[in-house]
C-alpha cells in the first residue's frame, strides 16, 4: 500500500511538473534571447498586464540595474549593484559599490541565493553613467554555469547553486568618456566571449570551464564600442563574430580572434546597438556625430567596404538595438520613435513616434531598452511610460500600453520571454507577467514579494 501511494504520489508530480513547464518551452540563456536576434519562438505571449492584472509574481531587488534578466528551466537570473551610485547627489563612496547575482524560482520569484561581489573601483558616478550605472552587462547560461561581466572586476563563473567557479580580470582601463561598460558576454561552442573594450581594449575569448584565456585580440579603436558582438553563419563550414565598432564593421574568427573582413562605415563616437543578421547580411546602426545605418553582406575577406556593401542609410539608432523579419529592418530609438526599413534597399517605410496610455507622445531619451518580437508583435519597453506593443508588420499600428504605475524607477533593460511569461525588471524590481490564460500553465496569481527581507546578507555568503 505504502509503495502504491508513494508511485501515486510520483505521478502527480510529474502530471504537474508536466503541466507546469511544457516540454517545447523555450530558454532565454542570454541578452537578446537564444539566437541573440530578439526574437522570440513563443506563441502565447500576454499582451495585457498591470499592478493588479496578469500579474505572476513581483520580487523587490538590492538595488539598481540595466541588464535583462536571462530564463533557464525552473530558474531566473538577473544582476544588480548596491552600496555606491543610487542617487545623483549623494552617491556615497566607491568602496562601498557590490555587484549582485541573484538567482529566482521562476515559479514564485522567491530569492534562491543571492551573490555579492565587492568591485573593484569603477568610473564615478557622474555623467552618463547615472543613466545606465554598475550593472549593464547580461549574464549568460548554459544551463550549467552562469557567467557574469561586471566590468573591472571582471569576468565570474557561477553554478546553478550559487557557488564560484572561476574569476577572470579584464584590465581596469576606462573608456575616453569613462561611460562605465556595457556590453554582455556570450557563448560559442566550449567559450565565453567578453567585447572588454572599456576595461582593455580587446576583445577576450575564456575557456567557459576554467576561465582561462584562449584568444585575446587588443584593438585602440575599440574604444566606446558598447555592443555585443554576434557569431554569424557564413556556410556550413564558417563562423565569423561581428562587432560594430566606431567608423567601421568587423568580422572576426571566433575560433582565433583574427580579423577576417572589415567594412568602412560613417558612424562614429559610441557604438552601442548590436548587430543583427538575416542569413547573409548583417546590419549595423548608431553613432554620435554622424549617425547612420549600414548593411553589409558577411564573408570574405580584408577591406569589403566596396564589394559587400549592400546600402547605407542616415536613419539609426544610438542605444537600442534593432530587429531584422520578413525583408525589414525595425527598431525604436531613444527618443520613442519607431522605424521601419527595407532590408533591400534601405528605403524608409516609415518613422512614427509611439504614444504614452494618454495618448501623448513618448518624450525624448524615453527609451534604452531593445525591442522583443513575439508572435508578430513588438515589445518596447520605455524607461517611465510603460510597455508599447507595435505590430510587426512593415505598416505602423500601436497596438496597446501595459505599464505598473506602483513603480516610478527606471525600466532600461530589454525583456526576457520564455513558456509564455514575460520577465521584465526595474531599478527596483523584477516582474513574471503571464496571460491567465496560457495553454500548458497554471492561472496566474499575484504574488508580490515586495521587501528586501528575502536577500539579506545570509543569502549572499
């Protein structure tokens, strides 16, 4: 009898677990999601939240942060700072500045574990980086270990339970603005690779396992290069890892970090959108000066300015990242407004600007967040106005805005979406929004962890 009721009991937690994540639910190991292109495979996205409706979970975090969150499994990652740089015109002292890896049961957003990292000395807080701060970069999951960039302190290896594998310095260099460090780390085959261009300028190749150093490539002009970089497909038979870098297009050995082409280009200063890439070309925006957009077809070899460039265009970006889908190129700028390109010929299709609740125009520098395709719809997350949903479709239809009107902080990162639940993350909290209705889920009930009771400094040792 007990055997049959234990085999019971077995049985309903596997119906459940069945039910609870389906077995087709796709990960977001990294910034800009699993093919680092942000879009999404999901099908069953919600398109209606607020502080009271579709509401899964809402856990308070120790402080700020610009980085997204990233999805494995049963488990959420996202990173913060605390302890320097929260407010303009107290922002304390230097030594006192942590980095945060905190670790969330996607099921209940309680804290599993949360790791604290005393910094190293970073720029000071003044400028433009009060606008992003100490914790940009996302990490990124193998489903095994999370790595996390935290700029010069450096490169760090966690398991899934928390403990440190490995720790790796970067430099402690400053870029010529001292804009602090952006870019996120991402994975190719057995290798995480860091764009350290403010910390050393170069760009570094570590064993994922050990953290030891395979390939480092140092390059001046990667000074004020924000972006992640991006392994392409060229054939069956090569890779190559493009970055956008002031002035010009690289495209690199990921295997070696030798160069193999570059392509000249007009934007200059900062670069910080990444790239994106449809199968053949790969497409650049940003700038500060002189501003523009470029598509150059990838491959070859030495300076393809001339044979690979497909068009240039002076629309751009200069902080999110685009989108590539269905022959046009998508983006919404800083200033909140939304661009459509032909990704044949560079053509415009249209420039609209996107509308708050009210119906008002979203006001410049509203936006630092890249936007989300899912199910053939944008998500653009604003830093105050809430979350616009655009249809994606080469004709400008805004569709709705979602905002929690409990929470005035700043909303900079992009968006994870993964088995049907949207993550996105404020200065001051991490949200799960879920559609009540979502096919394979349980309804979606409110649970909102709203103290920071829960990462105390236990949870950090």
């Amino acid at each position: 009898m007990q055997l049959k009721t234990t085999t019971a009991a077995c049985a309903l937690l596997l119906l459940v677990a069945a039910f609870s994540v389906p077995a087709d639910a796709e990960n977001w190991p990294g910034f800009r999601g699993p093919k680092c292109s942000g879009v999404s495979a999901e099908k069953n996205p919600p398109t209606k939240w607020s502080d009271s409706e579709n509401l899964k979970w809402k856990t308070a975090l120790p402080g700020p942060g610009s980085s997204s969150p990233v999805v494995w499994g049963d488990k959420v990652f996202v990173t913060c700072y605390s302890g320097y740089g929260i407010e303009k015109r107290s922002p304390g002292e230097m030594k006192n500045l942590k980095r945060h890896l905190i670790c969330l049961d996607r099921a209940s957003g309680k804290v599993l574990w949360n790791k604290i990292v005393a910094a190293v000395p970073e720029d000071s807080y003044r400028g433009f980086i009060c606008e992003h701060g100490y914790a940009s970069q996302t990490p990124v999951t193998d489903g095994k270990s999370v790595f996390v960039f935290f700029g010069k302190t450096g490169v760090i290896a966690f398991d899934f339970d928390g403990k440190q594998l490995w720790k790796k310095s970067m430099g402690t260099m400053s870029g010529s603005k001292r804009w602090g460090a952006a870019s996120s780390p991402i994975l190719y085959k057995d290798t995480v690779i860091v764009n350290a261009s403010d910390e050393g300028r170069k760009i570094v190749a570590l064993d994922k396992a050990t953290g030891k150093e395979k390939w480092n490539a140092p390059a001046d002009s990667l000074d004020l290069t924000y972006n992640t970089p991006l392994v392409v497909t060229v054939s069956p038979t090569r890779k190559d890892l493009v970055i956008a870098v002031p002035e010009e297009l690289w495209g690199m050995n990921p295997d070696t970090g030798k160069l193999r082409w570059y392509a000249e280009m007009k934007p200059n200063g900062n670069i910080s959108p990444s790239v994106v890439y449809d199968g053949s070309v790969v497409y650049a925006t940003g700038g500060y000066r002189v501003k523009g957009t470029v598509a150059i077809q990838a491959g070859g070899k030495g300076n393809v300015t001339t044979s690979r460039k497909k068009w240039a265009s002076p629309d751009s970006s200069y902080v999110p990242s685009p989108i590539v889908r269905g022959g046009h190129l998508y983006w919404v700028n800083e200033s909140g407004q939304m661009f459509c390109l032909s990704t044949k010929t560079g053509k415009r299709i249209y420039r609209e600007k996107l509308s708050r609740a009210d119906g008002s125009s979203i006001p410049s520098r509203s936006v630092y967040a890249s936007i989300v395709e899912i199910a053939g719809k944008f998500y653009a997350v604003t830093r105050k106005h809430g979350t616009v949903i655009i249809a994606a479709e080469p004709k400008f239809r805004q569709i709705t805005v979602n905002q929690f009107k409990s929470d005035t902080s700043d909303f900079n990162a992009s968006p994870a979406v993964s088995n049907g639940q949207l993550f996105l993350r404020s200065n001051k909290f991490i949200y799960c929004v879920q559609a009540s209705k979502t096919p394979g889920l349980a309804s979606a009930k409110p649970n909102t962890n709203t103290t920071l009771g829960q990462i105390g400094p236990k949870t950090g040792r």
